[in-house]
C-alpha cells in the first residue's frame, strides 16, 4: 500500500505541475484532498522533498522550486515520450478505480485485446537491454507456415495500438520489424551476445509513416492542403513528426511533410478521401488517383 500510495502522489505531483506553477501550500491541498479517506494523513515538507526525488529517480522529471516566484516548477524538457504516456495512463487507471461499473460512463474503444502482446514486451525488453540474441516462432500474415527466425532486437515501437520489435534478422543480415502479437509465446534465448553501435533507435524511422521503412527508397516532400476546420486536426494531430505549415489562414491549410512514400503512408492519405489535396509529388498523386479509379470501378461507376 506505502508503494501505491507513494505513486499515487507522485502522479498528482506531477500533474498538477504539468499544468501550471503551484506553491508548496497548493500542492499539499491537492495531495490531502486526494488521501481524504485515510484517517490521520498527513503530508510534510519532508515528504514532498523525498517525493520530488523519488520522481526524479524514477521517471528523469525534475521538478525546481523558483524562488523568486516562490513555487515549483517541472522542467517539461524533462517530459520525454515514456513520462506522457505514464501520465496518460495512470489518469484512466484513477478513472476506472474511482467509479464503479464505469462501463455505464465510459465508452471505450472496441478492438481486439493486446494481452498476448504486451505480455511480451518485457520479456523481449530485457533481451533488448542486456543484447541477447533470441529465437522466435514468427507467423507472417500472407504465409501459411510459422518459421524459427534469429532476430537481435534493437528496439520496440509502437504503432496504430500495436507493438513492434524492431531487430536484426540474422539469416538475412537485415533489419526488420516484427510484430509481436505474430510471434509466438515460446521465445527461445541464446548465448550469443551483439552490439548496435551503428543502430539509433530515434532516428532510424526518422522518414517514414509508421513502423514500414524501405532502405532503397529516400524522402520526399508532399505538400498538402485542407480546408482551414480540417486543418484544426493536422495541426492538433501532426500527419507526421516533419510537418511543416505553409498556408494557415480561414479559408486554407497547407502543409508538407518529408517521408518515405509507402503503401502504409498511401492508406492513410486515401482515408481522408475528399478532405485533403495532395499537390505534390505527382507520382503521389497518381498513385491515390488511381486508388480511387480502382474504388470507383468496384461500384461500376467509371
């Protein structure tokens, strides 16, 4: 319970930074406010000092206290991709705890439960971690038969509500992305230790949408445009991590984005069908027109 507990403020702590500023005053209200139920609670400056560091410690967030302002702050440069993500899930954690039969409430998702996968993930983390290269069973989609790969994971990503490991594939010499929903239970450990010097997990899909990277192909630029409410999305959801605004006024939203141009990268442009225009490359354009020729040939339309 000391452990949940401590996770708990450490979370409100967090939040309530994320925010906004907040005195030491403000932060222990917070913090009583959300033990209430505990009789005799009680929450010291100790505490709060021991908390800050036990964050730091385990999530790399530092929180300052201002001085002059007479307040705490946390660094946001500290806020990596792992600290949101842990924020975002302990919010729905605390909402599914707080109310019973929320599914009265709360209407989640409808997709297929990722639990064969996740169970893997740190399993194949600790191979990551330690530079163990593994045997996995993997069953591709188009292959009727499963095949014994030796992969030497580098690292895991996620796309699209699914995970990735993404590994060197040693029969091939080649690096690929596995999904791990597709591989089986039974990962097998070897003896054999590599190295990733030449390996940067944070750039390596730099260039292109998704998880599907085609080495012999560079980046290009594709200039986009939408009507300015449409616009709200892209620019609240980026396409993708290159985008660059060219036009933002009330009538028209452009934009570019620099990426690979992949069958993964063509499907999303095709789901919005008539609410975007693409302006450039042609090659990209004569690709969607003759998606949407094909569509329209289904229907006997053309």
């Amino acid at each position: 319970m000391a452990t949940t507990n401590a996770l708990k403020r450490y979370h409100l702590i967090i939040n309530t930074l994320h925010q906004k500023n907040a005195s030491l005053q403000e932060i222990k209200e917070i913090i009583y406010n959300a033990f209430i139920d505990i009789n005799d609670f009680t929450y010291s400056t100790r505490t709060f000092i021991r908390d800050c560091k036990g964050i730091e410690d385990l999530f790399g967030i530092e929180i300052i206290y201002n001085r002059k302002e007479k307040h705490y702050e946390l660094q946001e440069n500290n806020l990596n991709d792992f600290n949101k993500r842990y924020i975002e899930s302990y919010d729905i954690i605390n909402v599914i705890q707080t109310y019973e039969d929320i599914s009265k409430f709360v209407l989640f998702e409808n997709r297929k439960f990722l639990g064969t996968a996740t169970k893997k993930l740190n399993t194949i983390l600790s191979f990551i971690k330690n530079r163990n290269r593994i045997g996995i069973i993997y069953q591709q989609y188009y292959e009727k038969e499963s095949t014994y790969r030796e992969i030497e994971p580098y690292a895991l990503k996620e796309f699209k509500q699914r995970w990735y490991v993404i590994a060197n594939d040693v029969t091939e010499n080649k690096i690929k992305t596995f999904a791990l929903d597709r591989i089986d239970d039974k990962i097998v450990p070897t003896n054999t230790r590599f190295t990733t010097n030449a390996f940067n997990p944070s750039s390596y899909f730099d260039a292109s949408f998704g998880i599907v990277k085609d080495e012999g192909k560079e980046a290009e630029e594709i200039i986009i445009s939408c009507s300015a409410f449409q616009g709200k999305y892209f620019k609240s959801l980026p396409l993708h991590k290159s985008q660059k605004i060219i036009v933002d006024n009330e009538k028209e939203f452009k934009f570019s984005i620099t990426v690979q141009v992949t069958y993964d990268l063509l499907i999303e442009l095709l789901s919005y069908g008539a609410n975007i225009k693409v302006h450039s490359p042609q090659s990209v354009i004569n690709e969607l027109t003759n998606h949407y020729k094909n569509a329209l040939n289904q229907y006997k339309i053309v």
